[in-house]
C-alpha cells in the first residue's frame, strides 16, 4: 500500500512537470504579443522600440529554455511570476480571486452530489414508473441545453421580470443563488441519467437478486448491498466531473460578471498575460491531480482488491 502511494506520488510529479512544459510552451505558441496588446489597450500605439523594452522588461527576449527555467526557478520559491498588465504577483491575484470561485464550484457540486444520487438511485429502483419516465425525458431535454443559454434564461426570468435576485457580483449570498443554480442544473441532469443507469444494471447482478430474495429488510439491503456496490462507479464519476464544474464556473462567472477565478483567468489569456496564464491553469491542474489522487487512494479503501500498482486498464 505504501509503495503504492509513493509511485502514484513519483508519477503525479512527474505529470507536473511534463504539463508545466507543455502550458509554457503552448503560452510561446499563441498567436499574439503581450507587449504590443497591452500597448494597444492603454491607447499607445505598437512601436517596435516601445514593444522591445517591455519584452526586455518581462524576460520575452532571452530563449526558451531560459525563459521556462526562470518560471521553474520561481514555482519552486513559492511564486509564479508578476502579472504583465498589472505588475503585482500573480499568487496574490488569484488569492484574491479564488475565494468567489471556491463558493461557486463547491456550492455547485455539493447540491448537484446531494440530491442528483438520491434521485438517480430512486428513479433506477423504480424503473418504467411514471416519475421515472417524466424525470428521464426531462434529463434528455437538459442535456441539450447549453449553460449560457440557461444562465441568460435564468438572469432574465429573476433579473428582469421578476427582479427578485442580483445577477451582477459577489457582493452577498444572493449573488450565488442564479450562477449555482444554473450550474446545479446543467450538471444534474448528467448525473441523474448516470446515477440511474448504475442502478439499473447494479441491481440485475446475481448477488443483488440473491440478496434480495432471502428478504433483508430495506435498511439492510440498500446500503450493505446495492449501495456497496455501486460506490466505485458512483466515484468514478464525481471524480471526472471536476473539470466540468470548473469549465462551467468561467461561462458563468463571465455571464453574471462575477468576480472570481475563472473570469480573471479568461480575461488573461485574452490579453496574453502568460504568468497568470500560467499559474492558472497550474494551479487547476494541481488540484485535479491531487482530487484523482485521494479518488484512487478512495478505490482501494473501498475494494482492497484493487491493486494501485497497477494501471486502471490491468487486470
């Protein structure tokens, strides 16, 4: 177990530094100056001097391997780099912003997890039912409606017709309830529809049948059996929802102008701003490694029989 840790531990490092090469050099890729951007946002115009001193100024002149090096150098002191536009470290920009966005994705993601599993589980045990098939054609309705158009819908309908609820900010707890919901509801319909599939087919397994047969009593059958095994699964799939919850927090939060993460994040790639770029997608990068980390450590937890040693697609 142990051994096993410290090769997933080695193996995560070491996709760490291999992303680190790749954002830096996809950063180097992208069409676009920083400098001559910045120069035409603030009204100058894109002079060949003007555009060599702030290259010289951020280190743009020197070659690459220079240039990822001292980026490399710097993550290892704890800092990654001021911000082209603003000058201020680019750690305590994202500390300020992070905060909103935390609030947005875990609210999200704790509402999406707490009632989309009872629900899926609910509607799988009672499959071909008239809620089951009302809820199902609801989630095949959901699943073609785009985030934006659900968040425009929702400002609209509580902003402007009823304006009952902010839709600008982050300013009070109000201004969570449209972007969370919005999230909460483009998400749950995907869990639902998969939810209910583990039950259906979780349920049809000799054991469960068997289990089912020798009449346990309700409170013993669904969590000692069914639930037991479909906690895998059920894992699985909070696990690989992460990103989809952070990629729906950037449309949102650009939505309702929210002042987050996310937002910030976008606004920098739009102007070139490599370090924050940079850190960004760093510090994202990071907490999903380390979110699939604990979901593997989880795996074994649940089902000794898996052998972290192994890759997923082993036997």
């Amino acid at each position: 177990m142990l051994r096993s840790i410290i090769n997933r531990l080695l193996m995560l490092v070491l996709m760490f530094v291999l992303f680190s090469l790749f954002v830096f050099t996809l950063m180097r890729l992208a069409p676009g100056d920083p400098a001559s951007m910045m120069l035409l946002e603030i009204g100058g115009g894109p002079e060949q001097s003007l555009v060599a001193n702030l290259q010289e100024q951020w280190g743009l002149d020197q070659s690459f391997i220079q240039q990822y090096l001292v980026w490399v150098f710097q993550i290892f002191q704890g800092e990654l780099g001021n911000s082209f536009m603003s000058g201020e470290p680019v750690v305590n920009e994202i500390m300020n912003r992070l905060e909103p966005t935390f609030r947005l994705i875990s609210g999200s993601f704790l509402i999406t997890v707490v009632f989309s599993i009872p629900i899926g589980i609910w509607l799988g045990l009672n499959e071909g039912s008239i809620p089951d098939r009302v809820v199902y054609s609801v989630t095949i309705l959901g699943l073609s409606v785009p985030l934006y158009w659900l968040a425009i819908l929702l400002m609209y309908t509580f902003g402007v017709l009823w304006p009952i609820l902010p839709v600008v900010g982050s300013s009070s707890g109000l201004h969570y309830v449209l972007p969370i919901t919005a999230i909460s509801l483009v998400q749950s319909v995907y869990f639902i529809r998969m939810i209910r599939s583990y039950t259906i087919q979780y349920s049809k397994f000799f054991y469960i049948e068997a289990a089912r047969a020798r009449g346990l009593r309700p409170y013993i059958f669904y969590p000692s059996y069914l639930l037991r095994s479909m906690y895998i699964p059920v894992l699985t799939l909070v696990a690989t929802s992460l990103p989809g919850f952070f990629g729906a927090s950037i449309i949102t939060e650009t939505i309702y102008s929210f002042p987050g993460f996310s937002k910030y994040m976008l606004e920098a790639i739009y102007r070139r701003d490599f370090p924050v770029i940079q850190g960004s997608v760093l510090l994202v990068a990071a907490f999903i490694f380390v979110f699939n980390f604990v979901a593997d450590i989880l795996y074994y937890l649940a089902d000794p029989r898996i052998h972290l040693d192994k890759q997923r697609w082993e036997i």
